[in-house]
C-alpha cells in the first residue's frame, strides 16, 4: 500500500553524538511503525533542517528560515522537551520553556510570512 498525501512534515533535528540531523531522522524512519510509508515517500515527505530549538531563530541561518517561510505550513508541533528530573533548573528551563518561546517566534514569522505582512 502507498499512502498518497499531498505536502509532507518539516521536521527541525539537531545533531547529536556525531550524527546528523539528516542521518537521526534516516534511523527514526527504519523503525517498523513507519513501515506504511516506502522509501521514496519518507524521502519526499520528511523534510530535515537542521537546527536547535534552544538557540535563537531554533539556530537556523536566514536561508533555511526563508525557506520555511515559503513552505505551506499549517500546524507545528513541539517535541524537544526533556522529561530528565536530575537536570539543573536552568538546564530544565532551557530544554524546556526557551525551546518552546524559540518555536514561537519562528511560528509567529511564519504566520507574518503567508499572511502577507
């Protein structure tokens, strides 16, 4: 079965312990839950950018952002939280509060941008 979907999902990565974002996702998308997708649809409907959603514009450099800017997203959903109890405060808040405020504001860009303003 293929499932047929116009569009896709933009999905903000950053590397971590050596891998790339690109090769992070890769070995997400083997796992057997997506295994309803083949291989030319996770290819065509994952989009990676790399990025980190802890540091201003989620780290991104002003040509990634433009290129989000022209891509028709209509939902964002925020999935970097750390759930560790044994985190300092500050590391908690960072992980945790200046992520999600990083992801609104590039939400809030976004916005601006398909709303032609």
């Amino acid at each position: 079965n293929s499932l047929s979907l116009p569009g896709g999902v933009v999905v903000i990565v950053r590397s971590k312990r050596g891998k790339s974002a690109h090769e992070r996702i890769t070995r997400l998308l083997s796992q057997p839950m997506f295994d309803f997708l083949n291989s030319k649809e996770k290819q065509s409907l994952v989009h990676v950018v790399e990025g980190d959603v802890t540091l201003p514009d989620c780290g991104m450099d002003e040509k990634h952002l433009a290129a989000l800017g022209r891509w028709n997203i209509s939902h964002v959903f925020h999935c970097a939280a750390s759930v560790s109890f044994s985190q300092s405060l500050d590391e908690a808040a960072l992980s945790n509060i200046t992520s999600t405020l990083q992801l609104l504001s590039i939400t809030q860009r976004l916005k601006s941008t398909h709303d032609g303003k």
